[in-house]
C-alpha cells in the first residue's frame, strides 16, 4: 500500500467512524453522572445530587446542530474540524471533561485497525441476497446500544 493511499484510506474511515458514533453511540447516555452542587444550566435548575445522563443519541440527531441528521453521510466531515475526543459537545460519544472514556485512544487506534483491515481483505455481501436499504437499522437501548436485528455480513475472499 502506498502512503498516499494510505492516508486517503485512514482518513475516508476516520469519517465513517465519527459518522457511526454520531449516529449510533454504543454508550447512548453516557455513564450515570451526579450534580456536586447545584447549577443553572440553559435556564433549568438541576438540583445537588441529581443524577444526570447524558443523551448523546438524540445530541447526534438534533437538526439544529446537524444537516439531515438520520442519514449516514461521512463526508458531512470533510470540512469540518469536530472530532470525538471531547473538545466538541456536539458529538461526544466517549463524554468529555475528567470522566472521559480512558478507553478511548486504544478504541480509536482498534476501531481503524479493525474496519481497514476487514475491508482490505475482503469483499462483503449481505446474507439472503438483502439490499443494503433493506437493513432493519432499529436499536434497543440499555447502558450499551445495539442492533435489534443482528447485522448479517458474509466476507469474500479478495
Ligand atoms: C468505541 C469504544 C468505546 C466507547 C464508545 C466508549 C464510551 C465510553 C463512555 C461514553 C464512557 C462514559 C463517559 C462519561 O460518562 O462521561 C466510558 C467510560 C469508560 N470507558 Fe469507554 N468506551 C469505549 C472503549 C473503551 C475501552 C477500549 C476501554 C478500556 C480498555 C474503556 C474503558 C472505560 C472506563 C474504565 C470507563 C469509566 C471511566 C470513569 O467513569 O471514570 N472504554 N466509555
């Protein structure tokens, strides 16, 4: 693989990522948090001791802040500088500030490693002949989110 290839490549799956995380956080209300005193928020009062979550699922799809927001369209960051490490509140899938996923340059480095690699190796094909618009997209949500309908991908030999 050539460098520039390479970069093209790290870069085109760095979008789908956040694109994925914007979409579909696998943590979609964050870890339980508590207020340590009480704070004056946009003009709401949240009490001391409140538990507060953090609904990053529906900060993903808020049409003030994102362009068509239920689809997938990477390239939305293509001239965007926000990222998922915390410095930008619209997309924080991995929370922010001092509770801050640990996890998460070992998940960022894993993630890219992964996707490349599935699809350098091999070609895909949906299983029973679906076509990709057909794919059941429901979720069910819990401290982990995931796909209703488990995806069924069947990996060919390049
Ligand atoms: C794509 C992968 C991952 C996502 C989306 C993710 C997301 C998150 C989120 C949203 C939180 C809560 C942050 C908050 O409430 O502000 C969290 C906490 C945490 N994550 Fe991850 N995480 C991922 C991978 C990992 C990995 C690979 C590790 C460890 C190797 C890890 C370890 C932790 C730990 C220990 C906490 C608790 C931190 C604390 O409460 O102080 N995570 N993660």
């Amino acid at each position: 693989m050539n460098l520039l290839f390479q970069q093209a490549l790290f870069n085109n799956i760095w979008f789908i990522m956040k694109e994925t995380l914007r979409l579909h956080p696998p943590v979609p209300f964050l870890i339980p948090h508590k207020a340590e005193t009480e704070v004056e928020m946009c003009s709401y009062v949240v009490p001391k001791s409140a538990q507060v979550l953090v609904n990053v699922w529906a900060m993903g799809r808020d049409s003030s802040v994102w362009q068509n927001p239920t689809s997938f369209m990477p390239e939305r960051f293509l001239e965007s500088e926000i990222d998922v490490k915390g410095r930008y509140f619209e997309l924080i899938p991995f929370g922010a500030g001092r509770r801050i996923c640990p996890g998460l340059p070992l998940a960022h480095r894993m993630v890219h490693l992964m996707l490349a690699s599935l699809l350098y190796t091999f070609n895909w094909k949906l299983a029973h002949d679906l076509k990709p618009e057909d794919i059941d997209m429901t979720e069910k949500f819990g401290i982990a989110l995931h796909k209703s309908e488990p995806l069924l991908a069947v990996p060919i030999k390049v």
